[in-house]
C-alpha cells in the first residue's frame, strides 16, 4: 500500500513539474509589462520586514492610547454653555483671596461688572480715597465686561462703581452698607488675610 | 510769654496750615470752596493729634462724588475727625491707619467706645483691623452692639483666627439673608467657630495651689 502511494506520489509530482516549468520568455514579457505601469503612491511606500512591524505597530498603538488618556483632560473642550450659564449675569464679583504671608500684606481683589452700555468704569471706595479718576475697570474679551485687581490690606471696605462719570451704582452681589452722612448705600466687602 | 515762645508757636501754625492746603490739594477738584476751607481746619487739627489725614480727605471726595450738599460734607467729615480720635485713643498705644479707620467705622454703626478697648486687650500685637470690620458688619446686619462685640471678643480670646472670624461673619451673612433672626444666626455660627478651638484653661488650676 505504501509502494502504491508512493507510486501515485511521485506521479504527480512530475505532473506538477512539468507545469511549473517556466517559460523565460513569458517571464520576461510578464515582467516588462508590470515595470512599465505607473506605481501607485500608497505603494510608494516601502514597509518594514512583518516582524518589525508587527511590533511596531503594537508599540505605536500603545502609546497613542496612553497618551491620550494621559491627555484627555487637557484636551476636553470645555462646555461653553455651562460656563457662561454659571456667570453672572450682570454683576461685579469681588474674588477674595487669602494672603499666607502675614496680616499687613495687602491681598489682590478683583472687581468685576458688566454694563453693556457703559463707556467708562470707575472703582471708588475707601482704598483709593474715592477718587473717580483712580481705578479704572478694563474692558474685558467679551462685550460688557469690566474689571480691575487692587490690593487691598485686610478688614472692611466700603466701594461703589461709577458708570461713564455720573451713575453711581453699588455692586449688585456685595452686601449693602447704609450711608448716613450722605445717603447713599456703598457696597461692603471684608478682605480676610489669616 | 516770651517774643521767641510767640515767634515758635506762630511759626508751627504757619507750616501746619502749609501742610494741611498741600493735603487738601487731594481733595476733589470739584469741591465747594467752604468743604475746602472746612476741610483744611479738619486736616489740620488731625495733623496735630497724630490722626490719619488721608481718611478725611476720602471723606469729603465719598461727599463729592455723591453730589452731598456742602453742609452734609463739612458735617461729616467733622463727625469723622471725631470718630477717628476716639478709636485712636481706645485702640491704644499704637494702632495702625487701617485699625483707627476700622475703629471709626465701628463707632460708626454705634459700637461703644469701650469695646474697642476690650478688643485691644484681647488681641495686644495683633491688627485689628479684620475683627473690627466684622463687629462691624455683625451689628450692621442688625444684631446689639454688645451681643455682637462680646462674641467677637470671646472668640478673639479663646484664639480664634481671622480666618474664623472671616467666616462667622460670612456665615451669618448668609444666615440673616435666608431669613433667620441675626441673634439665631450668631448664636448657633460662634457656637461653630468655638468648638473648633482647644478648650479654654481652667480657672481653678491656677487659683488652687493645692490642686494636684
């Protein structure tokens, strides 16, 4: 039975044998024909040997994915909409901020309105001796909005906004402080420095 | 009186009326020329008691930019030349511009005198200057200046810092604007406040020496 497979075996090879005998001339015709047609970009180029790329791109791959959780915070977009839903909408924001060096530090406070009509805006209170010409706002990016930091030492203070030289108008989110010598209410803010 | 004594003192009140036109000179370009002369009497008399002159000054320009009557500004900036010199003699011996001003401001909402020098002896090398301003806000959101003024100066004695104090007033702030009675509000913020300071000593481990 073996003599037999054996027999069967070797015929058939020589049947392939015969078939895969190639014709040189056909392999030369083959051969121009492909090297005359134009290369396709995407195989321009050349790949490295499949190990190395195999390896490669796992590699690649990895730490792309790293990077990018890596990154992911710094890369989400903020939500517009939540942040300007969260600000206010027309008001000065007094940001107390905590000096740590010691009480006779003053302590930068930042002021802030939105009037969308206002020309000029000015910080009075009793750390610029009220003056109107003093402390300035500065336009803000967005339309409407002014600010300005000063520094002021630690405990009460008592302030207003000016509005284009003549409209006095007190800070709509800071607490009230009553006027009686010239009935007026300030704004009131205390400015805490531990 | 000698002619030198008499040259002397004229003198002194030439250059203390100079100074007191080159301070007044800050104030408000604006202003009326009897809140000028008034002022400069003011800025005089402070520069001779050792007061802070600059507070005056912001007095009146507050009066101007809020188109006071000139009366209204004399008036007060009269009542705060007052006011200074009285909490410049309780916070003694040396308080500090801003804890003068803090003082006034007290006076002002009509804390008594006297706490202001209870408050010095609590805190002796400490500015007051924080702790003022909130007895000050405390009893400008309605609570009895002694209520308010024996709390703050409890807590200053069992050494609460101003971080503290900061936020009992901030606390009570926001306790009064949700509608709760002021004296609620302090009672239950201090009562906060005090049991997160270390226990105050007891009394009798000193009075006793027999204690062991």
């Amino acid at each position: 039975m073996d003599m037999e497979r054996d027999e069967l075996i070797e015929r058939a090879a020589a049947v392939l044998r015969r078939r895969a005998t190639r014709n040189p001339r056909v392999v030369a015709r083959i051969l121009g024909t492909v090297e005359g047609r134009p290369r396709r970009w995407w195989r321009a180029a050349s790949w490295p040997s499949a190990p190395f790329s195999m390896a490669a791109t796992m590699t690649l791959a990895a730490a792309g994915l790293l990077l990018g959780f890596v990154t992911r915070e710094a890369t989400v977009r903020p939500d517009r909409g939540a942040s300007v839903a969260s600000m206010p909408a027309a008001q000065a924001l007094p940001l107390v901020a905590v000096a740590r060096t010691g009480e006779a530090l003053p302590v930068p406070v930042q002021f802030t309105l939105r009037d969308v009509r206002a020309a000029q805006v000015a910080l009075v209170g009793d750390f610029n001796g009220w003056s109107q010409t003093a402390t300035l706002l500065e336009p803000g990016t967005a339309s409407g909005t002014w600010s300005v930091t000063v520094p002021l030492s630690a405990g009460r203070h008592v302030y207003a906004f000016v509005v284009d030289g003549r409209t006095w108008m007190t800070d709509p989110r800071a607490q009230k402080a009553r006027d009686l010598d010239f009935g007026r209410a300030n704004s009131v803010l205390i400015v805490q420095a531990p | 009186m000698t002619l030198r004594r008499v040259f002397l003192i004229s003198l002194a009140s030439v250059a203390a009326v100079t100074a007191a036109r080159a301070q007044a000179a800050r104030l408000d370009a604006t202003a009326d020329v009897t809140v000028r002369r008034a002022l400069e009497r003011e800025l005089v008399f402070a520069r001779a008691v050792g007061l802070p002159e600059g507070l005056l000054i912001a007095k009146a320009n507050e009066g101007i930019a809020k188109r006071a009557t000139p009366k209204r500004i004399t008036d007060a900036v009269a009542a705060l030349g007052k006011r200074l010199q009285v909490a410049r003699d309780h916070l003694a011996p040396n308080p500090s511009d801003d804890e003068i001003a803090a003082g006034a401001d007290a006076l002002y909402v009509g804390v008594p005198a006297p706490i202001l020098k209870k408050m010095r002896a609590a805190w002796p090398n400490r500015s007051l200057a924080l702790p003022l301003g909130v007895l000050t806000e405390l009893v400008a959101k309605g609570l009895p200046p002694a209520r308010a003024a024996q709390t703050v100066t409890d807590l200053m004695a069992r050494g609460a810092s101003n971080v503290q104090l900061y936020a009992l007033a901030q606390s009570v702030q926001g306790d009064v604007a949700a509608g709760w009675a002021p004296e609620a509000a302090l009672d239950l913020r201090a009562r906060g406040v005090m049991s997160l300071l270390p226990p105050a000593p007891a009394a009798s481990a000193f009075t006793n020496p027999r204690r062991p």
